[in-house]
C-alpha cells in the first residue's frame, strides 16, 4: 500500500491500530544519498572507533533526507498455529515547508540512479510526500503559530495567497448569499492555513474543507459570526490542527515510539540514524548519548544482518550479498525447515507482493526483514528442541532464541563489527593489523598503497611515517595471504603491527629517555670522577 500527503491523514486511525495490535515491525528506508564525498580523514574506515565511525556517519545524515519508508506490520493470526499476516505500506515523505522552517538536502547521482534503477517514483516524493520534522523543529512551528508568525512567513508563496484572494474577491462581486466555489488542488496543513488567510481578509465569506479542495461559501455577516463561535471551528483549533498536519509522518512515528513493539530491519544502523535525525532530535555530537536516545526510543531492536552472519555458518548456506537474496535461500530447499517453519501471508491491501518482486521498494525490503527474521528463528528454535517441527512456535519463544541477538546492529567498515545498543559494545575482533615499511618509493601516497594491493585483497590504509603505512582487512584469509606474500619482498615488507614497536610516539619516548639516561649517566660518571 502506497501512502503519500493526500491519502496519510486519513490512514492514520487504520496505522495505529496496526501496529499496537502487531506482535513486531519490519523497517527500511530509502535516502536521496548516503555518504557525502569526504576525502581523507572523513572517509569511514576499518580503523574507526564506533565513536568515530558515528561522527563521520552523522555529517552525511544531516546532509541528505528520506524519500521513502517502508514499514511492515507482522502480527500472528489467532486460533492458526504459527501462522502471521503482513501489512506493508510505503511512505513517501518530504520535509515540512512552513514559516521559517525550510530544510536543505543533497541529493548523490549514484543513489538516484539506484532508485530509478528499481523504478523509484520521484514525483510521489516530490509531489505527494508527507511532510514531517523533528521535535526541535516543532517547537519552532509551534512558537509561530500561536504568536501569529505564521501569516507573515507564509510557506505558501505570497504571490499565490494573493492569486487567491483575488479569485474569491471577482467571484464574491457577482455571487449572492448561499452560492460557493471550489479552490481544488489545496490540501493538508496548506489547506487550513488558505482558509485562515481568506476568512482573515473577507469577511462575508465561510470556508470549508472537502474531499476535492477548499469549499467558499458567501454568508451575511451575522451568519459568519454564528459559524465562528462555534466550538469546533475556532481559530485556537485550527491553529492545533496546523501543527497536526504540519507534522505529517511525525505523529506515526511517536505512535510507533508509544507502541514498544520490537524493530526489524536488515543492516539498519543508517536507518536509525535517520529515525533520531528526522524524526526525534537532531542529533547529538556524544555517540553514547544518540545510543541511550535509540534505546529508549526502541527498547527491542533486532537487525537480521547480524543474525544472519552466524546462520550461514552453522548452515553452509551458499553466500549473498543481499537481504533479497538471504530471503531466497531461506524460502529454499536449502532450509531445512521450510516446510515446518510459520506461513506468512500479505495482507489484503498489499497483494501486489504475492506475485511481483519488488527489490529497494520500501515496503517490500520491511517485508523481508519479518519474513527472514521468523525463519530464521524458527531454524534456531529448532536447533535448541532438536526437533523439527517444533511443537507450538509462538513469537514470545522467537524473541527468546533471539535474546543473544537483541540490540545487535550491524556496522559496516568500522573498528567494532556491530554495535550494542543495550550496553558497552564489543571488542573488536577483526584481523589483526599490519605495517608496510616502503624502500625506495619515494613521496609514496596511501591511494598509491591502496592501488598496489586492491588486486590481491582490499586493506584500508593509513600513513603512520613517511615511510610506513598501517594496512587493515575484515578478512583473515586477506590478512594471511598479503603476510605470506610480502613478508620477505624486498621493497614492501609487511608484518605484523606492534605498538610498543613501530608506534612513532612510543619511539620518540624511547629515545627522550635514552637521551635522558645517557645524560645523567654521563653526569654521574664525571660526578665521580670530580676532585
């Protein structure tokens, strides 16, 4: 199901519903780009702390936005024994326009051509997305809407309220009371705020809101000022159901919030990167402050990359390279409990999936992660029964063969491989790293380094002399292989790193206290031998 700003508000009782009555919920997101072009330094390496990784992450948050959620609501069917039903809606979303809040955002060639690619529609997203902001941005919007701001800093261009005013005003010359007119094409919070602006500056006129746009009505004064003391109508009201609309997909996502149900995504880290940005706060520079944000948001987060990994170990699935991938294999003959494992159907309203792949479509990559997330679970249930089928799968004894797995998210080129939510993260455990020590290559450069090797394996690089260069891989094999080969070579020598050995600091204090040992030996052996 497709959801943009004209069908969201009238959704949004049926979304509720869905997600406080679903056992969890399936997520991904889809960006207009997702890393800015830093060079250096900035780049995002191996050799990253989670801490680092995180404030090179955050600049490319903050510069590019989303286009599209996909959210799917996984909820296990009563009296069918283990048996779920998905409900899959995408989201088009585009930041809210209004006063003084006007965002930028980039938009990366590659990511469009990706999207284009799998048939994105840009004009859903640029025409009908749902407005949205986080909740420092709604305190401002709030601010201006009480005090009044609101009408000098229109978000609709002053030349087209102007347009407006005049149509209605050549229309009321030749109107009589009771006659109306139709302003189509004018919808959401725009909607409230153009009848607040007409009733402001006509004053024998009503205006209501209909399906097919705003409705202007020609009443007499008395009859004007009887609609306006109604209760339902005031203008304090109007001012709330502004904000209400100007906040768009804002008011789902604290729903979700509110709701606690556990997270499922693939590879997810941007994702909820994105979620706190957006949606909640912008966010913080403390990396220890944005985890205990997310865990309080979502409290159950599970990530089937993570997951996954261990999986294909234990089984000897054959590898992929992509969450469509993992659910094929999973959905084969390769899975031992295909035939026992939980039926998962769609939904009537998003049929459309029964029969047609729809990869990098939101709604459909949501689907997946619920999909995967209960076949895998039921392959690790099986192995704690050692029995197949397990007796009575219920979603409570998933969650239990996940808690190992719970607040595990998966980071992708970074020091630590994933990152824990819930608690202090977890030591590294990638390959040990490797120095290069160069002879005559003189003014050798880390791209030059990094082009030297990227046929053999790929090592992230970072300069530690003029002359010795730190190598870095996610792969053991890579690692043993680049030692074996280079080890004795003539003008590339790699070995392994020791910090008491090659660090330059460790050196230069070895050799300040070598200069200050030998002084005062040398003092104490001519002290001695002084009259």
């Amino acid at each position: 199901m497709d959801v943009g700003a004209k069908e969201f508000e009238e959704s949004l009782p049926l979304l509720q519903e869905l997600v406080q009555e679903s056992d969890f919920v399936g997520l991904d997101i889809e960006f207009t780009g997702l890393r800015s072009n830093l060079s250096g330094p900035q780049q995002i390496s191996l050799f990253d702390l989670p801490s680092e990784w995180y404030l090179k992450t955050r600049q490319s948050v903050q510069q590019f936005t989303i286009c599209q959620i996909g959210l799917s609501m996984f909820s296990a069917i009563e009296g069918e024994a283990n048996k779920y039903v998905a409900h899959s809606c995408n989201f088009f979303l585009f930041p809210t326009t209004f006063g003084i809040l006007d965002s930028e955002f980039s938009f990366q060639a590659s990511s469009v051509q990706f999207l284009n690619q799998y048939g994105f529609n840009y004009n859903k997203f640029l025409k009908n997305g749902i407005p949205y902001m986080n909740e420092e941005q709604e305190k401002k919007i709030r601010h201006d809407i009480l005090s009044g701001n609101w009408r000098v800093r229109s978000s609709l261009d002053k030349d087209q309220i102007k347009v407006v005013i005049d149509e209605v005003t050549r229309w009321l010359d030749l109107a009589k009371e009771g006659d109306w007119m139709t302003l189509p094409g004018i919808a959401g919070f725009q909607a409230f705020e153009v009848q607040l602006v007409l009733r402001q500056a006509l004053h024998n006129i009503w205006t209501v809101l209909k399906d097919d746009g705003v409705v202007v009505k020609k009443v007499s004064k008395q009859h004007r000022w009887y609609l306006q003391s109604t209760s339902c109508d005031r203008e304090s009201c109007w001012k709330e159901n502004i904000l209400l609309s100007a906040k768009g997909f804002s008011v789902f996502f604290h729903m979700l919030v509110k709701a606690q149900k556990p997270l499922v995504g693939h590879n997810m880290m941007m994702d909820l990167l994105y979620l706190h940005e957006k949606f909640f706060r912008p966010l913080p520079e403390s990396y220890d402050q944005f985890k205990q944000n997310i865990h309080s948001l979502f409290p159950v987060i599970i990530d089937t990359k993570n997951v996954t990994k261990d999986i294909w170990k234990e089984m000897n699935f054959p590898r992929v390279s992509s969450l469509s991938e993992v659910y094929e294999v999973l959905n084969s003959d390769l899975n031992p409990t295909k035939n026992s494992g939980p039926e998962i159907v769609h939904a009537i309203s998003c049929e459309k999936y029964v029969e047609t792949k729809c990869p990098h479509e939101a709604a459909y990559d949501a689907f997946l992660c619920g999909s995967v997330l209960l076949k895998v679970a039921h392959l690790l249930l099986q192995k704690v029964h050692r029995i197949d089928p397990v007796p009575e799968s219920t979603f409570p004894q998933y969650l239990d063969v996940l808690a190992p797995y719970v607040n595990q998210v998966n980071l992708i080129r970074a020091g630590v491989p994933k990152i824990n939510f819930s608690g202090p993260d977890y030591p590294s455990i990638r390959p040990p790293i490797l120095i290069l020590s160069v002879k005559r290559w003189p003014g050798v450069s880390e791209q030059q380094v990094y082009q030297k090797f990227q046929n053999l394996c790929k090592f992230d690089v970072r300069r530690l002399t003029r002359s010795q260069f730190l190598l870095l891989t996610n792969k053991f094999k890579d690692a043993r292989n680049i030692l074996k080969e280079y080890r004795s070579h003539p003008t590339l020598r790699v070995s392994l790193y020791r910090y008491w050995r090659h660090s330059p600091d460790v050196n230069c204090l070895l050799q300040v206290c070598g200069i200050m040992t030998a002084w005062a030996l040398l003092a104490f052996i001519l002290g001695r031998s002084g009259p």
